[in-house]
C-alpha cells in the first residue's frame, strides 16, 4: 500500500477547510502540492496573489507560509486524535528575492523542535508550543521567502481525569 496516501488525503481534507472556512485562502487560490507526513507544501497561483509590480504580493506570500505551517501542526494533531486549537504565537518573515510566478511554501517542523516533547508537553498541560519553519522557492533553488514561527496547539477540552 502506498504510505503517501493516507497522508495526502488527510491534507487534501485540511486544504478543503481552510478553502471553506478562510476566505482569503479561497480568493488567494490555495492547494495543496503535497505532504508526505512531515512536510506540507501548499500551492498559489499569480494571478490572485499579483501586486502592482507584478509579482506576488509580500502579503500572500506571508500569508501562504503561515498556513502551511498552521497545517503542519495541525495534521500532527489530527493524525494524533487530538482536538486542539492552533495559533501562531510569533513569527518571522524574511522577503529573500521577488517572485514573478506561480508559488509555493514548504512547511515542517524545525530542526531544533521534537514532536515528541510537544505532545508530551501538551498531555501533561493541555497546551503546548513547537517551532515550525517555511520557504517559498526562488530561481536557481535558493529561497524566496522564508518564515520561522511559534504555534501554539490548546486542547479545546481536558482530557477526563
């Protein structure tokens, strides 16, 4: 059986959420590239996301990444049965290089961050925080853009005790 698609159908349910519950990730045009368990890469067209220089705006780029990288801890959560909500907490944004096509953000966690400490954390607080970083290809494989950030994951309800 194939691993990916266990995965891919997960995330192509999350895309459709975000579609249907996020306005602008329905106007920006948002789909899903793929996710193989770690890495969730969302796609945007131009078109949708151009500024007035004609490449895509600073906006949607930031706005592409934050929610790829709100999906990668949130696919963690939901392959987990966990029912949380995600915030972002903080993030950084860095514009690297202008883009003048079709995009898009490659989320994961960061190198620095353990999957198995946020859920330790989040079982024995009902919260917790994991470090997620993203990029937006450039030309030549260099990044674009890059954003590395905080979410923060809370139960909606305590576990029973």
């Amino acid at each position: 059986m194939n691993q990916a698609a266990p995965h891919a159908t997960a995330a192509q349910a999350l895309v459709t959420f975000i579609r249907d519950s996020i306005p602008l990730a329905h106007t920006m045009g948002l789909e899903l590239g793929s996710y193989d368990g770690e890495t969730l890469v969302l796609n945007c067209p131009l078109a949708p996301n151009v500024n007035d220089k004609g490449c895509a705006f600073g906006g949607s780029l930031t706005s592409l990444m934050t929610l790829a990288c709100w999906g990668v801890v949130e696919l963690a959560l939901r392959q987990r049965g966990e029912d949380c909500d995600v915030y972002v907490g903080e993030s950084t944004v860095r514009y690297l290089d202008p883009v003048w096509g079709d995009f898009q953000a490659e989320a994961q966690r960061a190198e620095t961050a353990s999957w198995e400490t946020f859920f330790a954390t989040l079982s024995a607080r009902n919260r917790a925080r994991i470090a997620v970083t993203c990029q937006v290809p450039g030309e030549g494989g260099k990044p674009a853009a890059t954003l590395e950030a905080q979410f923060v994951a809370k139960r909606r309800k305590a576990a029973a005790e």
